[in-house]
C-alpha cells in the first residue's frame, strides 16, 4: 500500500469516527439542562404535594394555625433533606455505575482486542456501513484505546460521561425546589388569622401552582402542556383532600 493510500485510509478512518462520535460540548449541554429540569421536577411536585395534603390534614383536626406553620415548617425541613440526599445518592450512584462500567470496557480492550474489534464493526454495521467501511475505524480505533473506550461506552453501553458536579448539584436543586414548593400551600397559614380562612386560600393558591407547575413541566418535557397541567392539579387537589377528609373523620 502506497503512503497516499495510508493516507487516505486514515483520513476516512478519522472521519468516520468523528461522524460516529457527537461533539462533546453539545452532549455535556444537552444533559446538564434535562439533568436540572428533571431535578426541579422532582423537587416541586413533591414540595407542592406533600405539605399542601398535611396542611389540609391538619386543617381538618385542629383550629390553630400556629400548629399548622410549626409542623409544615418541619415537614419542609425534612422532606427538603430527605429529598435532596436522595438526589445525591442517586447521582452518585450513576457516576459509580459509569466508573465502573468504564474500568470492565478497558480490560475488555486489552484483554479481548479480538472481540471488542468485532463489537465496533456490529455497531457500525448497524449504522448501515458495510465490514469493509468499518475496518479503517476498527484500525484507528486499535491504535487509540482511550478514544476506543470513549466510544464504547457511548456506542455499546448509552453512557455518558456524568458531571463531577452532578451529585452536589442535584441535592442542591432538589432541596431547593422542594422548599419553594412547600411555602406556597403553608405560606396563608402564616399570614391569615383563622385556619379555615387560610385552608381556603391555601387550596386556591396551591391548585393553581400546581396548574402552573404542570403547564410548565409538559413544556419542557415535550407532552401536552394543558394535559399536564390538568393532571399534576388534579394529583394534588385528590391527596389534599384525602388527607383532610381521613383528619376530619378521625378527629
């Protein structure tokens, strides 16, 4: 083979690869911003949810609003951190997996060329190439492990590299989003004068977050934002009103 056909081949090795391999920069963008969405998500529904249907409870077995404030405040405080160390845990669990997963790709390459080269070329094959298109990227890739297991675990596995971040990140958004959530149905129980008055209000402030919650999550999540809207209010309206109703007959 001449140096101008070495040339060539690697050049067409090179291109394919990078058609194969999308660019960093985009993927790191586009999974940090569905990573935080999702976070708000989780933190909001549940910070809207959760102490709207005790604040209705309670409303239904005592008069007093300050018992109300006291154990929604303390409800927020925990749910806030139990919320947010789940986020945690479950990022680190997804850096742990990745880590883990990446070390089995690595031996995988220097102990089993033969069978990773065979994987690389199914994969493209897959893309529709034939084995003779796929070998000069089989080539290349034999000759940079690193970018070799850079692919795999993209190609093989659907794995991204996580943020380092991510874990901190996650529990701060979640915790965050679950504090904002729960001061809106508690926040008439610490300004009205009776419990009844601020149950009231409390309902109307919390169904129509919750309308607004889910019109905006449906946005982002690319489903029907009016559908959304109408289910995440509904959820919520049917929990609060258990909760009042089981508070009212036992009481």
């Amino acid at each position: 083979m001449s140096i101008i056909q070495q040339a060539a081949l690697s050049e067409t090795a090179r291109t394919a690869i990078l058609e194969f391999m999308p660019t960093a920069p985009h993927t790191e963008k586009h999974f940090t911003s569905s990573d935080v969405v999702r976070d708000i998500v989780i933190g909001m529904s549940d910070g809207l949810t959760v102490p709207f249907a005790l604040a209705a409870g309670l409303s239904g077995a005592v008069s007093a609003t300050r018992v109300i404030v006291v154990a929604g405040l303390a409800e927020i405080a925990a749910g806030s951190i139990a919320m947010g160390l789940g986020g945690y845990l479950a990022a680190r669990n997804d850096a742990e997996h990745y880590a883990s997963e990446r070390r089995r790709e690595e031996d995988e390459v220097r102990d089993k060329p033969a069978a990773e080269r065979k994987e690389v070329s199914d994969i493209l094959v897959s893309y529709g190439l034939t084995r003779e298109q796929a070998a000069p990227v089989v080539a290349a890739f034999a000759e940079r492990p690193k970018e070799w297991v850079d692919w795999m675990m993209r190609f093989e596995l659907g794995l991204e590299p996580p943020d380092p971040k991510r874990a901190y990140q996650s529990a701060l958004t979640i915790a965050a989003s679950y504090i904002v959530g729960g001061l809106i149905p508690l926040t008439p129980y610490i300004l009205a004068g009776s419990a009844h008055e601020a149950f009231i209000w409390s309902v109307g402030a919390t169904l129509t977050a919750l309308a607004a919650f889910g019109w905006v999550k449906g946005t982002f999540t690319g489903s029907s934002p009016a559908q959304s809207a109408f289910r995440t209010a509904v959820i919520g309206g049917l929990a609060a009103a258990t909760a009042f109703l089981i508070a009212k007959a036992v009481s």
